[in-house]
C-alpha cells in the first residue's frame, strides 16, 4: 500500500466515523465536455432566474476556477431515505392536504452536513497539515459531476446523483483540499434504458434524458423562483407547496435505499403534510416560528403561501378553503393575492368573481395583480 493510498483510506475512515455514508476523491478539476454543457445549459436560459448560475459561472465550471491552489475534492454523501409509510407519489393531490419535498421536512441539511465537514476539515489540517474549504450546496460548486467522479454515485436521466445503496436520497458536501489524493474510479451510468423519472414529470421538464429545463421544473418554481407561477404550471402543481420528488421517488434504485439513521435529518412527518387551510393562515411570524430552521424558511412566507394558495385552487372546494382565500385577497403582497385571485376560479362561478372584482378592485394593484384579475374573470365565463 502506497503512503498516499494510506492516507485517502484514513480519511474515508474517519469520514465515515463522523457519520457520512458514502465517500470519494477526485481530482481539482472538471472535464472539459462537463464545462461546456454547463456553459450550454446557461446560454439556453434553462437556469431560469436563478442569477448565481451566470454570474459565477467560470468559478462553478471546474474547482481549480474557485480555488486556484486546491489539488483534490473530498466529496461526500449523507443518506436522508424517508420511513416505509411516506410514499411521495401516493400523497399527490391528497384532498385537503399540502405535502412539501422529502428532504425538506426535517432540519435544514445545510446546517447539519456543514458542521461535520468542517469537523472533517478540522481533522484533515490537524494530521495533514493542508488548506482545505469545505462546500455544501450554497458555493459555485458542481456537486453532482464531481461525485460522479468521485465514485460515489451517478447523474441519472433526471441529473440527480444516484447511489447504488441509497437511491436518489442522498445529501451531498465537498471538501478541496492541498493535498493530492489519488483519485478514485468514477461511477458508471446504471439507469440503463429505463426511463420512468423522465415519464412521470408533470410538467415535462425533461427536454431529453439528463437534461433539465429548470423554468418547467417544480422544485424550482416552487422554492426558487421568486415571481408569478405561469398558468400552465399551476394545476400540475397538485398538491405541491415546496418542491417535487415525482422523479427521484420512481426510481427503481431506491428499493435499496434505507431510512436515515441519523436522528438530526430524520423526517418531521407534520411538516411534510400539512392541512392547506391552516398554512393559508401563516403570518410571516408564524411561517418563519414553524419552519425555523428547516430549509422551507429559505423560500420566504409569501412565496410559500403562493404556492399553498395555487394547492388549494387544485383541492376540491370546502367552505373553509375558501374563507381563508379570501381572507388573503387584501394580503399585503401582490404575489400571494394573485395566486389567490387565481384559486378562488378554480372553485367559485363568474358571478362571485365579479363579486370579488368589485369588491377589492383593481384600484392601486399592480399590473400582475390586475392581469390575475382578468384571467379568473375570463376563466369562469
């Protein structure tokens, strides 16, 4: 065994001990074929208005552009599998019901993968003497690619990281590091022709397999874009009020997939699926005292409440969804009272939209809040 060889299996061993599930080197850099399909998938605008993208695009093209001095990449998973009884895909269009992502439901992974990476990096500097930065999601950083190389798992047709025990459930960090690590074999593509996550999207996201147009994706319009949700999108939507897991839940891989072990990302199942008529009522205090430190906070309380209100347009009428709809027609915020212009079509006949219009107008609205208005006026003719 070589001293190098000895030092990357001291490492994965004491990735291991602080409770990662999965571990794996490769070099600080990029592929030349993976920068370009990044440069590619930007100039196509297939980001939507997720701005960071392009502006530090050079940076997130290849490691060594971030960090000029690192020479490996430590990348690491943490398994985050949902208990036996949750079943993502049966809970769609649950009457009544809001459901948000699996991963989301629990502790902010953020919060709870980046202390053990810097407990790791701790580690490495104390016995290796290296510089080291440790990422987890939030940096201009292409996890999933390096993970491929790494080993640790592959980009499926949907382009999230699959792992041959885990599934589709996996959390991912990184840490670059000085040292020079052999790097390990890359994981091959074991999608085969398979295609079910390509198939079960519901709004087509997929222009082809392993690419995403993230503007028609779920998960992004409900957590990351920040406007109106588009018309076309608002009864695929269902039930959905943060995020999507249609496609990582139909994975055949995940029938090796097991529970998170780890009890600080263990799933609160109260938060993944929630009553709409009680998250209709969320003041921005309230939001933010019931998602305080899970990753749904991220997304703010009114883009949330679009999404509930878009959810409860997609549920069947009760007198207690309604009233809660209305009550939000004099919301403070534009975005939430246009969803909510919008869900009460769903539900209420022409002549109570006039009701509406007259009552509140479109005296000092927005533009998008007066077009919400003709819309319902015109879809309940």
């Amino acid at each position: 065994m070589t001293a190098t060889h000895s030092i990357k299996e001291k490492i994965k061993e004491q990735a291991m001990h602080l409770g990662f599930d999965a571990c794996g080197f490769t070099k600080a850099h990029m592929p030349q074929e993976r920068q370009k399909s990044l440069a590619n998938w930007v100039d196509e605008g297939r980001h939507g208005d997720m701005a960071w993208m392009e502006n530090r695009l050079y940076e997130r093209s290849s490691p060594e552009h971030l960090w000029p001095d690192a020479k490996s990449v430590l990348c690491l998973a943490h398994n985050y599998g949902p208990n036996n009884t949750i079943s993502p895909l049966s809970l769609i269009s649950d009457d009544g019901n809001a459901i948000t992502s699996i991963y989301a439901a629990r502790k902010d992974y953020h919060d709870v993968i980046k202390k053990r990476l810097k407990q790791l990096a701790r580690w490495l500097v104390e016995h290796y003497g290296c510089e080291v930065k440790v990422f987890v999601d939030t940096a201009p950083v292409m996890e999933k690619p390096l993970a491929q190389l790494s080993g640790i798992g592959w980009q499926g047709k949907h382009t999230n990281l699959v792992n041959r025990d885990f599934g589709s459930w996996t959390f991912l960090g990184s840490i670059f590091m000085t040292l020079e690590i052999e790097a390990d074999k890359a994981e091959i593509d074991h999608c085969g022709s398979c295609s079910k996550c390509l198939d079960i999207c519901p709004t087509n996201a997929f222009p082809q397999a392993y690419q995403l147009d993230a503007r028609k994706c779920l998960a992004y319009l409900s957590i990351e874009h920040k406007g109106v949700i588009p018309l076309a999108y608002r009864k695929p939507m269902a039930n959905r009020v943060f995020g999507c897991d249609d496609c990582l839940a139909v994975c055949p891989w995940n029938k090796f997939a097991s529970i998170a072990s780890d009890i600080k990302l263990q799933m609160r199942e109260h938060l993944y699926q929630s009553p709409l008529n009680a998250l209709l009522s969320l003041t921005d205090q309230a939001f933010r005292e019931r998602y305080a430190g899970t990753p749904i906070k991220r997304t703010g309380r009114d883009c949330f409440i679009r999404n509930v209100a878009i959810a409860a347009g997609n549920a069947n009428k009760e007198n207690d969804i309604i009233l809660a709809l209305e009550t939000l027609l004099q919301d403070p915020s534009d975005i939430v009272r246009g969803a909510v212009i919008w869900a009460l079509s769903q539900h209420q006949p022409h002549e109570k939209m006039q009701f509406y219009f007259n009552r509140y107008g479109i005296n000092e609205q927005t533009p998008h809040v007066i077009d919400e208005w003709h819309t319902a006026l015109d879809l309940t003719k």
